[in-house]
C-alpha cells in the first residue's frame, strides 16, 4: 500500500471532496427563511416600488432614522447591516432619493450618513414569496 493509500477517506472533507466541506451546511439541511418585503412610493407621486431582504430592512430603517438618517457604524450593531453602502446604491437604483453627507467619526476618519431625501410612504410590508 502507498503512502497515499493508506487512508483513502482522509481529507476529503477537509478539501470539499466528496460532499459538503467542514463548518459548511449543505442547501438540504438549511432550513427556508422568508425574507421580508416592503413596498414603498416616494411622495408626493412616485411609483410603488417593492424591496426584499437586506433592501426592505435598510429603508425601513432610513424611514424609521428620518432626518437623521443613520451611519454604517449605527446600523452595524442590528445585525445585518454589513454592507450598507451596497444596499443603499441599490435602493438608488430602485428610485429612492437617498442622500449622503460625511462627518467625523470619533478616530479622526469620517462616514458617510444616509438619509431619504424625500418622504416615503410605506405601501404594504411582509414576507416575500
């Protein structure tokens, strides 16, 4: 026997081989988690526009902040929000006027603070289908 024989079953899922890889779930075993939806209009005569998952909780959370919108910092510590740039770019691209303005941050550094720019009106919430 070879020095690879020796033990054929051992690494294979250290590497991925064979099945699903260490510390990793397979699609089977997760359980289906609905992602929240919001439908949205932006005042006085927008179109209604319907956001899922990440989307939905950042503008519930910009309608939510009002005028004082919220930071990447703020928004971090609820959990989700970890890409919070990205998730305004696409609620911008969906038509919602979503301001930014940089301050200091206590280190020196400055953020962005995200805001609407116009009032939204909150059409319908829920779970996407």
């Amino acid at each position: 026997m070879t020095e690879k024989n020796k033990n054929p079953g051992a690494g294979g899922a250290a590497r991925g081989a064979g099945g699903v890889a260490l510390g990793q779930a397979s699609a089977s075993s997760k359980p289906h988690r609905s992602r929240e939806a919001l439908t949205a209009q932006v005042l006085p005569n927008g179109e209604p526009v319907t956001v899922v998952g990440r989307q939905a909780q950042t503008l519930r959370l910009l309608i939510a902040r009002g005028a004082a919108g919220f930071t990447s910092g703020e928004a971090s510590p609820l959990g989700w929000a970890r890409r919070t740039s990205h998730y305004v770019m696409q609620l911008r691209r969906a038509g919602f006027p979503i301001g930014m303005v940089r301050e200091p941050a206590t280190d020196g550094s400055r953020v962005g603070r995200y805001f609407l720019g116009s009032p939204v009106a909150v059409l319908a919430e829920g779970d996407a289908v």
